[in-house]
C-alpha cells in the first residue's frame, strides 16, 4: 500500500460553499471494506470522503470538454500551410502511404476551408473558427501530437474515457473519486453536463466499470430536472420529511437486531444526505444569484441555439468547480449535422460546432480566471480522436487516430506552450508522440495521483486507468 | 517458450562479435562511434540494454550479437540489407505499429545514418558484450504450480473434532466450529424462525417468504420443518430464476452488443431460459459446463420433454454473449479482442483463473504462460458463430426422411437426359462438387443435403416445374422442397484475390456471405464490409444459373482467413455449383422436365410433408469450423507473430495435444470438468458458499490464483468440493447442506458470552463466521420484494425480455422501445439486459455492467440507493398498489400486522405500532384526510419500502 501525505490547507470561500455530511458516495458496508481488492482504502474509510493525495496537487478540479466526433486538428489548431500548396492533388502521391481510413472513401487532399492568425504573446495559430477562444491563447498548453489506437467512434470513446478500447471499464472520473474522494458529499464526485449528445458507446463512457458504483458519472441536464430521481414525489415537502422522520425512528429502533450494525448506520445516514441532495443539486441549476454580465460572458444571449446551451452548461460546470465537485465532463449540444463527426460538409459541420462551444469556453476559461479559480482547475478540450489531412469523398474528413490536438489550461499547465508536432501534413504525430495514457497520467498527475499507484485489483490484475502506460507530460506543467 | 527465449542471451556471450564477414574497417568503426552507438545510447538504450530499468520487448541493442539476436519480434537487423531490418523500418516510422523511439520521430539524417550503418554490415568493434544485468523476465512454470495452493489436488480430508459435540447439524459445521474453537470463539446462536426462513427464502428464490409459509413453518414442530422449507423452496421455479442469475453474472450476460448502436444479440433470451431451466432440473454442474464448452457436440445432447428441442447447443450461446463493434478497421484484431473476452470468461467462470493475463506475456504471478493463452485460443479459432436451428422432436428430420425419398422417387420418374457433369469449369476454380461430401464443409438444417449431387443422370428437386432438373455436382438447398431451412459453410482459407464468384441458382429468403475472420456484425452495419454479402435482388437468379460476384471492400480483406455461408432461411433455395476466383463460362442452361405432370402426384405428397413439418427453432450457438491453431501473438500484437501452438488445454492441468478432426472443443469440454482437475470443483463449491453465505470461503471467486486471496477454510474447502462432486454435481444437494447446516441457521448477532474486544481481537472482519453475516439483497430482489409485496408480481417464467423503462435520462444511439414502468411485474431476470440502456435501478443497487465474469457483485451504500427508493415513481407507484391491497382490511391494527407479516416476516413490537401510529395521524393531518384514506396508507407502504430491514437481511 502506499503512502498518502496529508496536506494541511487553509479553508478557502469555496469550502465553505461544500457541504460536508454524507454525499452521493458513501459508507461502504464493512463486508466491502475488509476486501483486499480496496487495500487503497483504510478499513472505515467512507470512499466519497476526502483523500490526501500522493503528493501536491496542482489542480482540485477537472473540467473537461469532451469534443464528441473527432474534430479537425488542421482546421483549428495545428496549422499546416503545406495542405494549401498540394490542395486538391492526390494524397497517395502528394503525402505517400496512407493508413486504413474508417470509411475508406479517400478523396484529394484538402486545405482548410479556414484562415489561421497568430494569437496572444505566444503566437498559438488558431483558425477563424474559434475566435473568442483565440483570446486566451497565452492560457493555453497545446497537445499536438495526440494519438489514439482507435479510428472507430465507440473503441476510441471509451479508450479516450476509460484507457481501454472494451466496453465496461471504470472511466476517468470514476478513477479519480476512487483516487481522491469528493470534497461535496451532497453532489456526485464525478458529473456528466449533457448537453444533448450522448457520445456514441453510450452511458458507458462515464461508468465506473468494476470500480463500485459510488464512483459512476451522474449525468445532469442543465434544464429542467437535472438528474433522475431528485425530485421528491411527494406533494409537499413536510410529507416527505414526516415519512423520514418516521423511518429514523422505526429505523433506528431495529439496529439492534442487526449484531453489527455498521452497514444499516450507514444506510440509515444515507437518507440524510439523500435529502440534502434534493435541494443541492436545484440550487446548484438556479442561477438567480448570477449577473446579466456573467450569464452574457458564457453566452446566455447568444443567437445560436447551440452557444445558448453550452454556455449554461459550461456556467454549471463552473458553479460545480465551486462545490467541489472534482471532475466534470461536458458533451456537446445537440443539432444539425453529426457532432463534430464531419464525414462530409466539413465546413458547416464544424462552423456549426465551433459557434456552439466557442464563447462559452471562452467565457469559462475568463470567468474562472476572474474568480481566481483557473489556477486549480484543469481545463481539457478533447476530441478522441482528429480527421485526415485529405478529403472523405469531396468535402469532408475522416477519422484520423495518427496525430491530433487537444489542449489544456489552467490546474498548473502552463500556458502558451505548444506540445508536440504532427508532420508537415497534420496526419501524423511526429514528435513527442502522445499516447491516451499520457494525457490521463498528466490529468491524475495535476490532482495529485501518480497514476502507477491509483490502483484497483479486479480480475487477478491491479487494474489502473493507465492500464501499464502512461508518461506525465511534464514539459507542459508549471 | 519463454526460458527458451532467454537462453539466447547466454549464448550471446559464446558468439562474441558474431558472424562478421570481413573485419570492419577502421573507417567503419569510426563512423559506429561516432555516429551509431551514441544514437544507440542516447535514444535506446532506456529500454533496450542491460542497465534498462525495464528491458522491453525482451530486446537489447548494446551488443551486435544482441541485434543480431533480435527480441520478440526476432532478429533486428541483417547486415547489409537496411530494407529487410527490423530496425530500421521501425525507425522509419512507416509502419504505424511499429514506430521506435516511441515519442519522437529520429531525424532523417540520424535514420540515414542507422541505413548506412546495415548497409556497412554492421560494423562493431570486437568487444565483449556488456554483462547481462538482472532485467530479463524469467518464468518457471512448474515451480509457480508447485506452489501455490490452488493447483494441488483437492484433499481428502475428514472434518475435525470439535468440544461443543451438540452443535453440528451438518458435517460441514465441524470444520467452521473448529475453527472458531481454535480461535476461543463462540458460535453465534440459532436465529429465530422467522428470521432463519426469510434468509433462506430470499437465498434460494430471491423472494420474501409469503406470510403463509412463515406460519406454516413456525406451526411445524417436526424435526423436518427445516427440510420441508428448503425441498419446497429448492423445487420452486423461483429456484432458477435466483441461481440462473448467479451464472449469467459469470458468463456477461446480455441482448445486446452495445458499442455505438446496442445492436440486438439474436436469440439472447433463449439462453436465459435454458440456464433457468438447467438450474430448475439440477442439471449436474460438470454436465452444465460441457454443455457450455461443447453442447453442439457432445453425443448425448439433452433434449426439452415438452419441446424436444436441443437444449445442450443452447448452452454455447455464452461464447457470443460479449459486446462488439460495427466498424472494426482491423478486423483480425477484432477477432484477437473478442476471443481474449471468449478466454477470459471461460476461465474465470469455470476454473477460477485469470488466463486473459497471459495474453501480452506470460502470467505475472500464476502457472499459466503466454503459450498456455494462444493454445486456448486456437479452439475458439476452430469454432464459428452460427444461429443454429433447432429441430422440434426430430419432426423435421422425420420430414426430411420422408422428402427424400419422394424426391427419389422423383429422380426415378422423371429421368431425364444424362447430366452435364463436363460442363466448362472456372480455370480460377476454389471449389466445384461432384457426388462425395467435399472435406470440411459443414451443415446445418435439414435444406442442404448431406452430399451434393453425383451420379449419371439429372436429379430432380421438389420445385416447380421451370427449375426442378438439377445436374450433378451440385449443393442444393431446394432438392426437398423450399420450405427447409438450413446453412452451409465451407471450410476456413486465406483469401487470394479481391474478388470471389460463385455459379448458384437462388430464389426467395437466402443469403451467401463470407465471413473474415470471424466477423459477424457485417450483418448489422455492413459499413466496412460492402459486397461481402449476397442477398434479396443480389442473389435472386429466378432459379437460373448465374456466376455471382463477392466484391466491393473484398479487395481489403485479401490475405485474411475466411470462410463462406450460404444461409437458406426456409423459403426458397440456393444451388451451388462451384466457387472459384474468376467466373468461367456462363451457360449452364435449366433442363426442363419432359413431362412435369407425372411428378403432381409426388409433389401433392411433398406437400403435405411441408405443411406438417414444423419451422425450426433458432439458437445463438457455437459450431465446429475447420481445425486450426493459433499462432503465439509477441507482447498481444496480432500482426506480430510467432510460433504455431497445437491446441491444448493449460500445461498446469496437464493440458495434452488434442487430436486434429474437429475444434477439440469437446475434449476441452472433458478436461475442464474432469474429477483430476482440481478446481472446478472447488470453484463452484466455493460460489454457493459466497451466495448463501455472503463470502466466498476464497473471498475471489473468480481468481484462485496468486493475485486472489487464499482461502479461510481451506479444508471446507476440500470437503465441499470432494461432497459436490460425490453427488454428481448437485448444485441443489449443495446449497441444501448448507442451509440446512447449523452455521447457516446462526442469528447475525454474536453469541452473548463474546466481547466486543474477544470480536475485534480474534476475528474482526468475521472471516470465521463467529455470527451470520447480514446481507444486503441484490438489486433483482430488491425490486421483486416490491413486486411481490405490493401484490403485483407475477411468475411467470422465461419468454422474451420486457423492455426497459425509459426515462429521458437515458439517451443516447439504440435506445429500445420503452417498457412499463412496473416491468410488466415480471422478475427482475426478464427485464431487457441491453448494454447501453442498463435499468438505473439496479444499477443504483451494483447490478454488474456485462463485461466479464463478475461472480462477487460490488456492495456499495450510497445515498443515490436512498433516492432510489425515496422518489423512483416505480416504487410509489408500487406502495400505493400495496396501500389499496391493505385497505381491504376494515382494521387499521390488522392492516399493520398483515404489512410487517408481508414485507418483513414477522409482526410489529409494541413501539413499532405506536410508531406507526402517530405517523398515520400526521400524516392524515397533512393531507388533511382521515387516518383511510389511501394517501395517508400509501405513504406507510412507501415507508416501509424504504426500511432498512426491506433490503438487508439478517
């Protein structure tokens, strides 16, 4: 087993915003905790309660935005002037052996319908299709020489969430309560913002795979009710809490029958938290306490119904980050065309997707910097995978697992540096070549995880989220 | 082997510089130490020396005789030949799998200078090679099986002597006794009636016992009271549905493939039933598992009383129960993926281990090796998926009988002119057919006949009259009539050419495919396997013969291994006359029948055949396919291959090479399940006593191995495994023993003389078994309890699943049609298992997401269980059904008692009813009704619902 230093930290404002009874995690039954396979929790330990980590953490959160479909690297991120000069000629001559494609439909090589423009004092190129993200360019790390094992939506989905191209393994928040615990007991650890899509693979993606299920991505929608089962159904709420009222006494009255009681006082506490939760989670969606100026930054008032979800998504996601909730996913807004999955029609396709996520990523990378929060919490764009340097028929691109781009900000990453080269036609990653498992390293890095030793025996192996990979890119931290 | 491989290492020593032609120049030296060996040091040798950490791919570069020795892959470079080295195409960075240094991509000039280097012949200078340091893996096989405890036979062991001579019922408790004894422990006492009836209601059906059966039991002052309860409850149909349910959390049980559509797996439920009805007969478990393994194969398949259909081929659905993907852009990788799931469910569920480790490299910690893995693997290469078709009684073999005679009847009365047997051939021919079964096709259903036609005259098919004359040399699905359904499926080859034609004739509901690697979701998506598949319009020749053309992504597929399918779905017929590369000649023109009149007769009884012979029954199942072994797959990679492994089982049970007729599946069958086969046995003892007792006595059930814990009562252990077996493998004489035993009749609560300190001193985790362990129900029978006590259950068995309740939470691509929110009242087990739309609510309560064998649930405690059970309308809705129920009874104090008796098993205390009470009143008051009303009782049903004692058992 190994060694957690506790770290000592002052109590911050936002820790006084996190509620600390008994959360959507919890008290495991004693059967549960004597198991050698949780020999990374102390006996007693309840699994949702803080953890110190393995060393200092930079980040306390994660927000990641989960690019659904594949974006293009060479239409956003990575430019490649080349693709201009050899535009419309014959990739197998132009470019020389092409890998397998995914729908094996190669047309001609195809320059980016998209102007690029050096941004900030680190001159990141940035195309005109993200130009309110460009504005932040000296806060960004850019990965650009991503790679995934996967030109297929559903292997590459889970292996982007999970390190595993199989359906079924615990995803990358799940490790990370596993690893950390929840710092709000009344929210999950670990909250998917839907904003619409459910990413190809489905609910999986956000699983806890043989991790307990304590650890599992909730899923919210940020209108209406946000997530099964909150809702009390009692008409009013003295009916309810006259019926919990009632179940502590009857409750209470037969611990005795039980010898060791330890699992029943856990679950009676349960309803405590669970009530608590039923007024958490709305007040974490009513935005009455939010000015007009913030709601305008994130792009509340934006004309495309797209931006217009995303932004309340992206403020939940920063009103989480104030709760303590450790890891947040965002999936893109639903609408015309295929996610980011631009096979053909590239150019509407992914000005499409651009107009929806561009401002209120923006806004989220400055409201949380306004808010002095940027510098604890680690903000990811990723897509699983990016598309191919030549066309998919006439006017699309193909998936493209061999060199892509995400990129980072804030949680200890520094800023304007550029991570990484695809060769000269963005298809392939060429230098420091980066694998899905450096990325998950460096994120459980950030929190304070070394991710050889988050570890979970299932099925004879102890299991990591790294699986026997995984390098920290350390180039990129502060 | 992997000792084998390391052996090189020393030899190295021996061969110092290595077979260098001439002595390099100085000139070449001096370019080696300057160029090559500090590009060497500084961008390889983190992995690749003998100071490496950690060596990888068993490759080392810091010596020529190393390079030339290769790793895993083999020999890295040959001298003078950069074009044919391992290294420098890897350095190349050309081939996407094999791309060194792993990060970063080595400038031109320094990939220019390793080409030159080979080119030169590898100059090196004469220099001893530096000493092999401690990095390189070693395996010893025996010594790993030598050791650990769970590959030693089982022991014949007798259960111990005990002081409290009173106290065991059951052999069995001797041996726990003896160990609390020896710990200066005390048994807990009995429980009380109630209580001990519940807990083995709930263990044995997943259900509260009904308030009759509580009373029945405690009026029963027999000595066989206990008995009674457990042979009713063990001959109830609930039976199976509980403990059919323990073995489809091994086998990943679903009914659907999940990836990005969730796509239907055919037939899945038929497979639920079987195991339920497996269960429910006590099938011995050693048969349950050869049928598992080979049911298509055994000699003696058992066949349904009611149905007479074939149950054993039914058992082999689980190899194809795991997920897949539509759109695999490396289909043989696929194939590797999906029988590393095949393996890894195999061997958890069956024996305990974790074989899947071995897949990259040998096992870690256990006696299993890399070869061992890809030794199992070549079974499942042999074996194919086939949606098989179920003959009803033999009704359609009887048939079948009767068609052909009449059809040779028909032959006789209609004999035509000679037939064409010297017709033009394609010169590209794969197959062509004269009247002897061709080696290694196989068949299934009645519609092909066993062999093709043969003989000198035209034979004549039970088809009208236009398309009836068929010529020898000819595999015809349609000779006894179209209504038989049936596939054919020819042996396993490596595709030659992008294209494959085949001369048929077809009309009606068939299919030709070919099938790569296995591959089966083209059936669904055919994205990336265009033209692989021959159906509607594409095959339909009207009955004329026509050359057909696989093509379209064919051309990807060359060099892959395939086999064809030609499918006859019981209306219609396909006619194969040959198969080849290029179509040959086109005219094989109908024969038409002189005179169609004389055959009425025989068609006017053909027909009556067909209209009494019944359709077959379809069943997800493995079948044999041509004999095959794999190849040793270096570090896991399939496109890195090494030597052949014959098939055989694992080396640590004394796996022997397995003749070479069929997939050999059957004597794997026979070797898993063989008395000298240490755990089996005590892999399925040790589950019952997980499930009943709420620990398995080696607490990992699915891994015995290094890794797993040892077990608690290693002895019991034995005892119970050697007792399972005696009763030939009677899962129900087991769990009977051990209910029936005095340990499982202990109260939860531990014996009164024990302080806490004696508890945490000498057995704090309870792995002794000083008092019952409390249990909390599975998600299944959680949701039952509700059912059953609101009155809504109902029992019936098997049948196609209810669909899954929707609720606007669960979205995403293949999202079902939506069930009833109460499941149609159905049991848990048939609620629809599809991967990508998993019921919440037994998520909420670890219901196990159908990867793996997962024999131990999670047990997790979370508040999201609480709001579960507070505000899922299901279980409002359910407590209001209940609440109507109870107001049938005019008095409010009966009413009570009758709710304890029905959720709880026993009546209320004094304080409960006082409890109870005053919440009536408040909550009468807050809906401002009278203490009737149903709102104020459905709240008390609510109440109770959410009761800790609902959900754990004592």
């Amino acid at each position: 087993m190994h060694c957690r230093n506790f770290i000592q930290r002052p109590v911050t404002r936002r820790e006084a915003l996190q509620t600390g009874a008994h959360g959507f995690g919890a008290v495991a039954l004693a059967a549960l905790l004597g198991d050698r396979a949780f020999a990374g929790l102390p006996t007693g330990t309840d699994p949702l309660l803080p953890r110190p980590p393995h060393y200092r953490p930079r980040a306390r959160n994660i927000i990641f935005l989960y690019m659904d479909g594949g974006p293009s690297q060479i239409d956003t991120f990575d430019y490649k002037p080349l693709l201009k000069k050899h535009n419309g000629e014959d990739p197998k001559t132009a470019i020389g052996k092409l890998e397998p494609t995914q729908f094996d439909n190669v047309g001609k090589v195809m320059a980016s319908p998209w102007e690029f423009n050096q941004y900030g004092e680190c001159g990141h190129w940035v195309s005109d299709l993200f130009p309110h993200v460009a504005k932040h360019a000296d806060k960004l790390a850019m990965l650009k020489s991503c790679t995934s094992k996967f030109s297929e939506h559903t292997a590459a989905n889970y292996f982007l969430h999970t390190g595993s191209g199989i359906q079924g393994r615990p995803s990358m928040g799940a490790w990370v309560g596993y690893g950390l615990g929840s710092l709000n007991q009344n929210l999950p650890g670990f909250v998917v913002l839907n904003g619409g899509l459910i990413p190809p693979g489905g609910l999986d993606n956000f699983n806890s795979g043989f991790l307990p299920a304590t650890y599992q991505g909730s899923v919210f929608k940020t209108q209406g009710q946000a997530v099964a089962n909150i809702k009390p159904g009692e008409a009013r709420p003295e009916l309810q809490r006259s019926k919990l009222d009632a179940l502590r006494s009857l409750d209470t009255h037969g611990l005795d029958s039980y010898g060791q009681s330890e699992a029943i006082e856990s679950a009676i506490r349960n309803y405590e938290t669970a009530y608590l939760m039923q007024t958490a989670v709305p007040d974490l969606m009513d935005f009455d306490s939010e000015t007009e100026a913030t709601k305008k930054l994130y792009g509340f008032d934006a004309g495309h119904k797209g931006t217009k979800t995303f932004a309340r998504q992206c403020l939940v996601a920063r009103r989480l980050v104030e709760r303590g909730v450790r890891f947040i996913e965002l999936t893109c807004p639903d609408g015309a065309g295929d996610r980011w999955d631009q096979h053909n029609k590239l150019k509407e396709g992914h000005e499409f997707n651009c107009m929806s996520v561009d401002q209120p990523i923006a806004g989220l990378l400055e409201d949380l910097e306004k808010r002095g929060l940027l510098e604890e919490t680690l903000v990811v764009w990723a897509g699983e995978f990016g598309r191919t340097p030549f066309a998919q028929g006439g006017n699309g691109r193909d998936h493209n697992p061999f060199g892509f781009t995400m990129w980072m900000a804030g949680g200890g990453v520094k800023g304007g540096v550029s991570y990484g080269e695809t060769d000269e036609w963005g298809y392939k990653a060429v230098q420091d070549r980066i694998e899905m498992h450096d990325i998950h390293a460096t994120m459980l890095h950030l929190l304070g995880i070394e991710h050889t030793k988050s570890t979970f025996r299932f099925g004879g192996r102890d299991m990591r989220l790294t699986d026997v990979h995984g390098h920290v890119l350390h180039d990129i931290l502060l | 082997m992997p000792v084998l491989r390391s052996i090189p290492a020393f030899l190295g020593c021996l061969i110092a510089a290595g077979p260098v032609g001439a002595e390099p120049s100085a000139a070449d030296l001096e370019f080696f130490e300057k160029k090559v060996r500090p590009l060497l040091a500084a961008q390889c040798y983190e992995c690749h020396s003998v100071d490496s950490k950690k060596l990888k791919a068993d490759l080392l570069l810091d010596s020529r005789a190393a390079i030339l020795r290769g790793g895993d892959s083999g020999p890295s470079i040959v001298p003078g030949k950069p074009d044919e080295s391992l290294l420098i195409e890897t350095v190349r960075y050309t081939n996407v799998n094999l791309q060194m240094p792993p990060k970063t991509r080595l400038s031109d000039d320094q990939v220019a200078d390793l080409e030159r280097w080979v080119a030169m012949g590898a100059p090196w200078p004469d220099e001893a090679p530096p000493e092999p340091g401690g990095n390189r893996e070693y395996f010893d096989l025996e010594a790993r099986r030598d050791s650990h405890w769970c590959w030693q036979p089982v022991a014949d062991v007798e259960p111990p002597p005990v002081e409290d001579k009173s106290w065991p019922l059951e052999p069995l408790d001797h041996f726990i006794l003896a160990g609390l004894e020896e710990a200066g422990l005390k048994p807990a006492p009995d429980a009380d009636r109630r209580t001990w009836i519940r807990r083995v209601s709930f263990d044995l059906r997943g259900l509260p016992p009904t308030p009759e059966e509580v009373n029945a039991f405690l009026d029963d002052n027999s000595p066989e009271a206990y008995a009674e309860v457990v042979d009713a409850y063990l001959t109830s149909d609930d039976y199976g549905v509980k403990w059919g349910r323990h073995w489809l959390d091994l086998v990943r049980y679903a009914e659907s493939y999940g990836h990005e559509f969730d796509y239907d797996i055919p037939e899945a439920w038929k497979y639920r039933d079987y195991v339920v009805k497996a269960f429910n007969e006590d099938v011995p478990h050693d048969r349950m598992i050869r049928e598992a393994i080979a049911g298509d194969l055994l000699p003696d398949p058992r066949v349904d009383e009611s149905t007479g259909l074939n149950e054993s081929i039914t058992a082999t659905g689980f190899w194809w129960l795991g997920e897949a993907t539509h759109a695999p852009t490396d289909v043989r990788g696929d194939e590797a993926v999906r029988i590393d799931n095949q393996v890894d469910v195999f061997s958890k569920s069956f024996l305990g281990l974790t074989v899947s480790c071995a897949r990259c490299h040998d096992h870690k910690f256990d006696a299993i090796s890399d070869e061992d893995y890809y030794s199992l693997t070549g079974y499942l290469q042999s074996s194919r998926r086939a949606l098989a078709p179920r003959d009803p009684g033999g009704a359609i073999a009887a048939g079948a009988t009767e068609l052909r005679q009449l059809q040779e009847r028909a032959t006789a009365l209609a004999a035509g002119p000679p037939a064409p047997s010297d017709r033009a051939r394609s010169p590209e021919q794969l197959w062509g057919f004269d009247g002897s079964s061709p080696a290694g096709w196989m068949r299934e259903g009645e519609a092909f006949p066993e062999k093709p036609t043969g003989g000198e005259k035209l034979e004549v098919a039970l088809l009208p009259a236009t398309t009836n004359h068929v010529p020898a040399g000819v595999w015809h699905s349609g000779l006894h009539g179209a209504p038989l359904h049936g596939t054919l499926r020819s042996p396993t080859f490596t595709l030659k050419k992008p294209e494959l034609h085949v001369r048929l004739a077809a009309t009606g509901r068939v299919r030709a495919r070919i099938v790569v690697d296995g591959y089966f979701m083209d059936e669904f998506n055919a994205l990336l396997f265009n033209g692989l598949e021959l159906k509607g319009k594409g095959i339909d020749t009207n009955g004329a013969w026509q050359w057909k053309r696989f093509a379209g992504r064919l051309h990807k597929y060359v060099g892959h291994r395939v086999h064809l399918e030609f499918i006859d779905e019981g209306d219609g017929y396909i006619a194969i006359d040959e198969i080849a590369y290029a179509k040959g000649a086109e005219e094989m023109p109908l024969v038409p029948i002189a005179d169609p009149d004389a055959l009425a007769p025989v068609m006017e009884q053909a027909q009556a055949v067909w209209k009494r012979m019944p359709a077959p029954d379809y069943v997800l199942a493995m079948t044999d396919g041509t004999p095959e072994n794999d190849r040793l797959h270096i570090r896991g990679g399939h496109q890195n291959l090494g030597e052949e492994l014959p098939r055989r089982f694992l080396t640590a049970l004394g796996g022997g090479a397995i003749p070479e007729t069929g997939s050999g599946r059957l004597e794997l069958a026979e070797e898993v399940t063989s008395p000298e086969n240490p755990l089996t046995a005590r892999v399925q003892a040790n589950r019952i006593w997980h499930h009943l007792t709420g620990r398995g006595l080696v607490p990992t059930v699915d891994d015995f191995g290094v890794m797993g814990e040892e077990p608690s009562h290693p002895e019991l252990l034995d005892w119970l495994a050697a007792r399972f077996v005696e009763s030939g493998w009677s899962n129900k004489q087991l769990i009977r023993s051990i209910v029936l035993s005095r340990t499982y009749r202990m109260s939860c609560i531990p014996h009164p003389e024990l302080t806490a300190g004696q508890i945490a001193e000498k057995d704090p985790t309870n792995e002794k078994l000083h008092a019952f362990r409390v249990k909390r129900l599975t998600s299944e029978s959680i949701r039952d309890a509700i059912l059953a006590v609101s009155g809504r259950l109902d029992p019936k068995l098997g049948g196609p699943p209810v669909g899954v309740h929707l609720t606007s939470f669960m979205e995403g691509r293949g999202r079902p049609k939506a069930g009833p929110l109460d499941g149609a009242g159905r049991r848990s087990l048939y609620t629809a298992v599809r991967r990508n739309f998993l019921p919440p609510f037994h998520l909420a309560f670890d219901y196990p997401i159908p990867f793996s064998t997962m024999g131990r649930r999670s047990n997790s405690n979370v508040p999201a269980q609480s709001l579960v059970l507070m505000n899922d309308p299901f279980v409002a809705a359910e407590a209001e059904r209940w609440a109507r129920q109870l107001l049938t009874e005019p008095d409010p104090a009966k009413r009570l008692t009758m709710a304890y008796a029905t959720a709880f098993s026993r009546d209320l205390q004094a304080p409960e009813r006082s409890m109870l009470d005053e919440f009536l009143d408040r909550q009468a008051g807050l809906h401002g009704t009278s203490r009737d009303d149903l709102r104020v009782w459905s709240d008390l049903a609510h109440l109770l619902f959410n009761k800790k004692e609902f959900i754990f058992i004592r």
